[in-house]
C-alpha cells in the first residue's frame, strides 16, 4: 500500500543538482519519474521523492494476478471496440490502448466512496469500479447518453467537452467538504482525469485554482500520452507538466503511467492525504498513446514509426506479465486463461452491442430537460415535419 505524508500545503521542490522523481530505469524523462515496476519487469521496493515522501505496494500474489487480469481485459474489450468501429457498428472511438496502467491502476487506488469524473477514455477506470462494460457503447453507438448512475456507481458520465470535467469534479469536491465529508481516514475524496491536451484549457487551469484556493480534496489525474489530439507535448508546455501545480499552491508530481504499481502507490497516498484535508495534488502519468487519438484520426501524419515501436518496449501488461513469471506468481497456464476469459467476454460483449436497439431518432429530444420546454417541444415538432415531408419519397 502507498505510504508516507505530508504537510498540508507543502509543495515538493526539485533536489539540488538531482532528480525530482528518481526512477531506476533509464527510460525515464529529463527529471524523472516515480517507478515500482521497470519494462523488464523488475519491482523495485519502495521509491522516495526530494519531498521526502515514499511510495511502496504490498500486494499478495492473487492481488497481483487480478491487476494483470484487468489490464489483459480491458485492453481486449478496446481492441473489440475499435474493430466494431471499423465495421461502422459505432460511430466513433476513443481507444486506450497503451494508458491501461495508468487507468487500472488509479481505478484501484479508489476507495468505495471516493468519486471519479472522466473525460470519453476513461475504460479501463470505468471496469474497475465495477460498471458492465457495455455502458460506454451505447453512447458511441448513439443508443443512449450513457447508461450507468453516476452516484451508484461513483463514477460520473463520460465528458465530450475538453476539460469542462474538471470544474464539475472541483465544484463537487468542494460541496464534499462544506457536508463535512474531509478530515478523517473514512473520508472522501475526488479524482479528475483529463489528457495532455486539456492542461491548454482555461477549464482545466480555473479548476486548479478553485480547488487550490479552497483546499478541496481532489487528485488532478493527467494522463500525458505526448500528443493530445495530434500536437506533441513541447507545443502545449515549456515545462514538465506536473510542475504547474506549484503556481495553484499545491503539489505536483510525475510517475510512470505504464507502471501500474507505481500508479497506484502514488493515487492512492494523494486520494489519502486528499480526504485527510491536505488539499488538491497533481499526478502526471507519463505515457503514450499507441493508437489513434479517436478512430477520426491518422496518427501517421504526425509521429513516426520508430517512436510508436520504442514506446512498445515499456508496454504496461508486457512488464506485468514479466514480473510475474518471474516471481513465478503465475505461469503460462494462468496466462493462457486470462486471454481466453478476455477473449469471451469481448465476443459477449460484441454481441450484446449488435443487439442493440436502433432508437428513433425523435428520441433525442426526450430528455433534453427534465420536465419538458416548450422551446424543445417545438423543436421536435419541426423535427417530426422534417421527417415525415420524405414520406413516399424514394430519397
């Protein structure tokens, strides 16, 4: 488990003439990074930053066994959703594939009563809290607006707009400790994850300075995948972005985000000291993207081949999937088990996206308000006009 405190307000300042986030691997960027597990699979104990805070994970070996499952199914259940994108079943997709670390393992560092707001990538977060899998495809099949309850499940409905999430988690973070939910161990905290791409949004950084300015108990979670839609991370930053914090008067810091240990130690200390009352942090997930930004994009036109294939020596489940062998935590068996447990529940999960329902499309009017507008009804009036002019016609 993720160890070690702070000071409330305390921001970590970079060690003289050293790194500010060691890390024992030497694919790490300028200035380092936390790290538990390296790509060659090898764990590292416990890791200790200039501020003198450190983070460790005491797993047993079914815990282990289980995050590497997760990270195996949810990359398989993307892999689905992208072919079935490709075959026109869905309209549009935002893949993970490459950030299941980041994702899997902050998902886990959640406690039951802690709430997270996501942006449209957040899969893998979304199967750790225990919402069915198929939720996400009605949206992007255009079925629903998105089909779970957020307060059931703790976890808010995906968000389209660049960054708007993040007020949304301040503003609710907020409301947490004026009801007097901060302040003790059993207290509750709030996690928002946005890209890269989205610290160039004025939402995001008015999100920062609410949230410093009244202390709340949030987790900033960027999972910096270096190309936001398609522009590389030196065009939105002059400097490592978990040091922006520092401006907000709270603290920063980077990890390894294709290292799901380190993930979570890290999540899981800053969600802590969160609902402990010390206030907002920033984790930078240093990762990479190696698909597409949506299934709208060509990241050819933008990144070379001999990057995308550097990035795949520090996959998230390969490094995983070492260590275990290793430690001889699990054998080929057990892998070969995992892979077709994921295989049939992408194939169910196919299906049950083909059973679908088309809706008609007047139906997008329903719940546009909560009890109707007369401005709305309108609109559908016209709209079924529209529609039934084409009545007979062979257009």
């Amino acid at each position: 488990m993720a160890n070690g405190e702070r000071e409330a307000g305390a921001v970590p300042l970079p060690a003289p003439g050293g790194a500010e986030h060691p890390t024992p691997g030497g694919d790490a960027p300028a200035g380092g990074f936390v790290q538990l597990l390296t790509p060659d699979g090898e764990r590292v104990d416990s890791v200790t930053t200039a501020d003198g805070m450190t983070y460790s994970v005491d797993f047993t070996d079914e815990e282990y066994r289980k995050l590497y499952a997760d990270l195996v199914t949810v990359r398989r259940l993307d892999a689905e959703a992208t072919a079935l994108q490709r075959q026109g079943e869905l309209g549009i997709w935002a893949s993970l594939l490459g950030q299941e670390a980041a994702q899997v393992g902050s998902g886990h560092a959640l406690r039951k009563q802690d709430m997270a707001f996501p942006t449209y990538r957040e899969h893998g977060v979304l199967y750790t809290r225990g919402i069915d899998p198929i939720m996400p495809f009605g949206l992007f099949r255009g079925v629903d607006q998105g089909g779970w309850d957020p307060n059931e499940y703790k976890f808010n409905t995906y968000t389209i707009v660049i960054g708007s999430q993040t007020l949304h988690a301040t503003g609710y973070a907020m409301g947490i400790t004026m009801d007097g939910k901060t302040g003790s161990p059993d207290g509750e905290a709030v996690i928002a994850y946005f890209g890269d791409g989205a610290t160039s949004q004025g939402d995001v950084n008015e999100a920062f300075v609410w949230s410093g300015v009244f202390n709340a108990p949030i987790v900033f979670f960027c999972q910096n995948n270096q190309y936001a839609i398609s522009e590389p991370l030196e065009r939105q930053t002059r400097i490592p972005l978990y040091r922006r914090a520092a401006g907000y008067g709270f603290p920063g810091i980077r990890i390894d985000g294709n290292d799901v240990l380190a993930t979570y130690a890290v999540t899981r200390a800053a969600l802590d000291q969160a609902r402990n009352g010390q206030g907002p942090s920033l984790i930078e997930a240093y990762t990479y993207r190696m698909g597409a930004h949506t299934s709208s994009d060509d990241p050819t036109r933008y990144r070379i081949a001999s990057e995308v294939e550097s990035w795949k020596a520090k996959d998230p489940i390969a490094r995983v999937k070492a260590f275990l062998a290793k430690q001889q935590i699990a054998d080929d068996t057990f892998f070969a088990e995992i892979d077709e447990s994921a295989k049939k529940l992408a194939l169910d999960l196919r299906e049950r996206v083909l059973a679908m329902p088309d809706p008609q499309p007047v139906t997008m009017f329903d719940n546009v308000y909560p009890h109707g507008s007369p401005e709305v009804d309108g609109q559908r009036a016209e709209f079924e006009r529209y529609h039934a002019s084409f009545e007979g016609s062979d257009h």
